[in-house]
C-alpha cells in the first residue's frame, strides 16, 4: 500500500479574515524601511541564493503579531487533528510545533519569487503560510519541483512539515503585487537552539573519530 506524501499538506480556504488579511498589509506598508532580503539554498544545487521578495518580522506585542500567532496556533491545532485521521503517525510529533520563529510578513513584487527550497534546520519540524491577497497573477506554490501547485487567494492557508523532502517555491509575480506570512515551527525555542548550535560548532571543532560512533560514510555525496 502506497502513501501520497502531499497529504501531508494541509490547505485551508479563507482561515484569516478579510479585514485582518487588510491590517496586515497596511503593517507592510506602513514599516516598509524595515523591510530586508534573505537567502537560503537553493534545492538542487545546495548553493546559497538570494531571494526577491521584501520580508518583515512582526515584533513581539503589537496587534498584527497577536493576529498571525493566533491563527498560528489554531492551524498547528487543526494539523494535529488532520494527521491524526491517518492513524499512522507518533503520537508525541505534536511536541515538535510548540514554538513558532520568524513571524514575518512578505511581499512580492512583479518578477519577484522564491527559489526552490526547503525550511529545514535544526529542530524545524514544519511551516506556515497565510497568503493576505489575491490582486495578482503568477505566484504559485509549488511543491515537489512543479509536481503539485497552489493558487492561493485572500485569507488562504497553508501548513506543512519542515525537512530536506519538502522542496517548495514560489513562483514570479507576473502582475501586481502579493502579500503573505510565514513562520517555522520548532520543537524548541530559537533561543535554546541558538545555544545548542554554539555548543554543537566547538563540540565538532574538536571532535575525533571514535569506533563508538560508527563509521562515517565518506564516499556519500
């Protein structure tokens, strides 16, 4: 018996309210300068890519912040009690999305996208995204290499897990521009795990090959 991993994707029409998806972009808008680019790799060359669209984190305590994390954590909710239909899953995977990072807000202009990628790090163990309008064309979000694509429309939402398998994009803004959130969702907070990346970098910069470990595969590429 066969699984289609893209069940695993859950898509949600309308989860924010209209006027909410509205208060959000006018946030963009009104705090653009803060606006920023980042990279991340690109999937199939592994090679550090700038993206083109303009991001935002929304600051801890204002009232945009307050509407993303509350529906955040109603969609983790909703994802729990959609995998669990399966009945094929660990119980305790519900303990791997108690703590959202990098609540942001984007915006894509014409000819702007992101390459294909995927949100994995340390204790990442999946994503969010809220799409806040629908005045475009293009954008599309695609999984798999263009193997299945969303249209997103205003106050749509999507949840997802979080590794190397779950290559996602989207595609240029072909007319207008589209607004959207995205958070990660961690098993631990981000500052926990700044930590322990700090002390896993001088632990392997010391590091010595032991029988106890096993072997390290040194033809894999």
């Amino acid at each position: 018996m066969s699984f289609d991993i893209s069940k695993l994707i859950l898509y949600k029409k309308k989860f924010i309210p209209e006027d909410e998806c509205n208060l959000l972009i006018k946030y963009f808008e009104d705090n653009k300068n803060n606006s920023d680019r980042e990279q991340c790799p690109e999937a199939k060359t592994g090679i550090n890519t700038l993206s083109t669209f303009d991001v935002m984190s929304i600051p801890y305590g204002v009232v945009e912040f307050n509407i993303v994390t509350s529906a955040l954590e109603k969609m983790i909710n909703l994802y729990h009690e959609y995998t669990d239909q399966f009945e094929m899953f660990h119980k305790l995977r519900k303990q791997n999305m108690l703590y959202a990072h990098k609540i942001r807000l984007m915006k894509y202009e014409k000819g702007a996208k992101i390459h294909a990628h995927t949100d994995h790090d340390p204790h990442v163990y999946g994503s969010c995204t809220f799409n806040l309008n629908d005045d475009y064309e293009g954008g599309g979000f695609v999984f798999f290499m263009g193997k299945y694509k969303y249209e997103l429309k205003k106050g749509d939402a999507l949840i997802f897990p979080a590794d190397h398998y779950w290559v996602h994009e989207v595609k240029p803004i072909t007319k207008g521009v589209r607004y959207s959130t995205n958070c990660f969702l961690q098993s631990i907070p981000n500052s926990v795990k700044l930590k322990l990346w700090e002390e896993e970098n001088l632990i392997m910069s010391r590091y010595k090959p032991s029988k106890e470990d096993g072997l390290k595969f040194e033809g894999v590429k």
